[in-house]
C-alpha cells in the first residue's frame, strides 16, 4: 500500500496588532487617577453646555462619565466592552462611580457619543500641558536651546496612516480590499514632545500636502516647522517665507538649483544660499539655504529658509532634523502601547472617538514623563516614555503595600527600571563630524 504522501501547512500570519487583546485590565492606584483627574475632569464639565446644544440626554452615561470610561479603556487596557460594563458595576473608573449598565446600551452610546467632543476637549487641554511643560525646569538639548532663543516655537510636522479596520459588520462587509482608518496628521512640539494640532482625513491615501490649509491658520510667526519629505513644494516654501515662518527639511537627491553664495566649504561640510528650480516659470521666487554634510561617505542634504548660519549653524541643522523622528516616536507609542493599532471600529465617529481619546492619554503620559525629567534634572529625550508608563505598573505594587504615594517622586527613585535611557556609543560614533561648533563664515 502507498505511502499517504504528507501534506505541509504553511502558519497562518497573524497581525498582532490587528488581533483582539485578551489580557487583563491593567492595575490603578488612587494616585494616579487623581492625577489624570486634576487635569482631564475640568475640561470634561466645561463641555457641559455644548453637549447640551447637541440635543444629548443628561441621564446615566452622561459626557463626564463616558470620558472616564473611554479613558479607562485606553489606560488600563480593557479588552473588551463587556468588560467595562463588569468593571463599572463593581467600581469606579476614575471620577466616574459605579453604576450597572447593559453592555448593548454602552456600545450603543459608544457608537452615538459625537466625536467632536472628544476633540475639543483634547484641543481645550493641550494649551494647559504645554505651559506646564514650559513652567518646568529641565535642561533641553544645546541645539533645542539655541532654537528656542531665535524661533518663537519648534513644530515638528509629520502624517501617518491609522490601522486596518474589520470588515465583520456594517458597510464594511462586502468590501475585498483591505480598508484602512484614514490618515492623521500631528504637530509636535519638538522641546515638549506635546502634540500642539491634530487632523484627521479619512482618505487613507491622503497626502501631507492635502492638509496645508489647516497647517496655514494655525502658524504663529517666527516658527520654526521641521518637515517631513511629504512636505516639499515650491509654493509651500515660497509662502512660508513670505509670511514669516520658517522651515526644515531634507534635500531631495536629484534636484535642480542655481548656487547664489558659498557660505562654508570643508571637506565635511557644504553650506550654500541657492535658487530653487531650473526654470523660470518654475522657480521658488525666495532663496533658500542647502547645507550638506559628508557622513559615512555620503553626503546628506538639507534645505532651510533660514539664511544666516548665525541664527541656524550647520551643526544644529542636522541635530535638530534628527529630533523630526520624535514624532515618529509619538507614533509608535500610540499605536502599540496605547493600542491605537486596534481600531475597535470600522464606523468614521467610532475611529475619531478612539483616536482623539489616546491622543489625550498620550498627552497626559507625556506630561508625566516630563515631571519625572524635571525631579531627575535630566533633558526629556533621556526619559524613555514606554518605560514610564510601565513603570506605574510597579507603582501600583508599591501603592497598595504603602510604600509610594507619588508616582513622579517613585519613578524617578527606581534607576532599576531602565527609565533613564543608556547612552549608545554606536549611535554616538555615526553622527556628523561637528567636534566644535562651527566658525563664522567668510561672507
């Protein structure tokens, strides 16, 4: 008889970030929800009377406590709506008390809460988080610093596509191709790390560019915009410029330019004023700055409309380029420590009404991260702010045995738990040659 011939199965791939999480909700101490409480529960009950213009019933799951259990989802890592239901009956999620409720009336007021509540309350917050995080008292990075001495602020702008979403329910069902939560774009500020805007589209395939009108009306002068590649335009150049804003951004490899003045040539360094475009019907009408600089040898190139190396040296270019990938960071911490790579939803109101909500949350773990560099006098890029937040794990340990009561002071106690971040000399050995800072040009 035959050998039955032997049938080889290929291991299904898994998108873990599109799987449902099924850990348990995370642990809370007092401390802790007071202190998301001192800042998010005013901004909820000033919104009072705008919920109240939308026609929306102050009855039991009323704005205050919807904003508690949306924020509690988020923060402790509830799996599931069910299980907020359970939790909600047996106890209090942050301000809101207990009460009983039936999962299908807190899924319908999930999917019906108007998002734009959401997002005015996370618009109303952040002006509050940014002059906390001016009031402290860090030290910044030396190129942040001289920044911040020339430029009313430091925006660092960048987009990005949300998730997946299911295509279980609603008008997703019958769609084959893969649907995708839209397109985000977020304004950092770079010395705060705090996002300042933030705008949704729900064309996944959305461009940077489709989002310049917004980015326009919300330009104070003198700032400084450090740019994503998404971002490179002639007009957009031009009109910074004429409306006194700056910007920084890479150079694109092939690209057309008339030299107008060297202002430094070393072997390692390049920093010339040009003119845009080849062609006069095509030009950029204000000159712009290259700077190059020869690293591993490559040379890497970056355009600024920042003319004078007194006010923007060479060496401050790149550093201040590099720090653009915070946001990247910002994104990455939002999507997979917050869980905003699950979107719950394929429904618009239900994307937005996630999204505003761990924004808020990311905000808020930012600011703590910030308070613990401030009582560990250390720049805020030293603090890893995925550690932070794992770190309240052990605070809550500590709260219940009696042994903490403030979760800055604990943190910055626990020099075990990694919060500090490690100087990497491998990282140090691939920047730029700038030994010294850099000479006054010959002009």
């Amino acid at each position: 008889m035959a050998r039955a011939s032997r049938v080889r199965h290929r291991p299904v791939h898994l998108n873990r970030d599109h799987a449902r999480p099924r850990t348990a909700p995370a642990p809370t101490t007092a401390a802790m929800e007071a202190r998301l409480a001192e800042l998010v529960q005013p901004a909820t009950y000033a919104l009072a009377e705008h919920y109240r213009r939308l026609g929306l019933r102050w009855r039991v799951l009323t704005l205050p406590v919807m904003v508690a259990l949306v924020l509690a989802m988020i923060w402790r890592q509830i799996p599931s709506v069910s299980t907020a239901a359970q939790m909600l009956a047996r106890e209090p999620l942050l301000w809101a008390p207990p009460r009983r409720v039936s999962q299908q009336a807190l899924s319908l007021r999930l999917r019906t809460l108007p998002a734009e509540l959401f997002a005015t309350l996370v618009q109303g917050l952040l002006p509050t988080l940014l002059a906390r995080a001016a009031a402290r008292r860090r030290p910044h990075p030396p190129a942040v610093a001289r920044a911040l001495g020339h430029f009313s602020a430091v925006w660092v702008v960048d987009a990005t596509t949300l998730e997946a979403l299911f295509r279980k329910v609603g008008a997703l069902r019958e769609r084959v191709e893969t649907v995708f939560g839209g397109t985000l774009l977020a304004v950092l500020d770079l010395p705060s790390k705090l996002p300042v805007h933030l705008w949704w589209d729900e064309d996944a395939a959305a461009n940077e560019k489709r989002f310049l009108e917004q980015l326009r009306a919300v330009l104070p002068p003198g700032v400084l915009l450090v740019l994503d590649a998404g971002f490179y335009a002639f007009p957009w150049f031009d009109w910074l410029t004429a409306h006194g804003a700056w910007f920084l951004t890479r150079a694109r490899a092939k690209m057309a330019f008339e030299v107008g003045q060297v202002l430094a040539e070393t072997p390692t360094v390049r920093d010339r004023v040009i003119r845009l475009g080849q062609y006069r019907a095509n030009r950029c009408a204000h000159p712009v700055r290259l700077v190059e600089v020869l690293v591993g040898g490559a040379w890497r190139g970056y355009l600024t409309n920042v003319l004078d190396p007194a006010v923007l040296p060479p060496a401050d270019v790149v550093d201040l380029y590099g720090r653009r990938w915070r946001v990247e960071e910002a994104f990455l911490l939002v999507k997979r420590l917050l869980g905003l790579a699950y979107l719950w939803t394929g429904a618009a109101n239900g994307i937005q009404l996630q999204l505003w909500a761990t924004w808020l949350l990311y905000a808020l773990l930012v600011d703590l991260s910030d308070a613990v560099a401030e009582e560990l006098d250390q720049p805020l890029d030293r603090i890893s702010i995925e550690l932070v937040y794992r770190g309240l794990y052990f605070f809550a340990g500590a709260h219940a045995r009696g042994q903490a009561t403030d979760p800055v002071a604990y943190l910055a106690a626990q020099p075990d738990l990694g919060i500090v971040k490690r100087r990497r000399k491998c990282r140090e050995r691939q920047r730029p040659p700038f030994d010294t800072p850099p000479a006054e040009p010959n002009l």
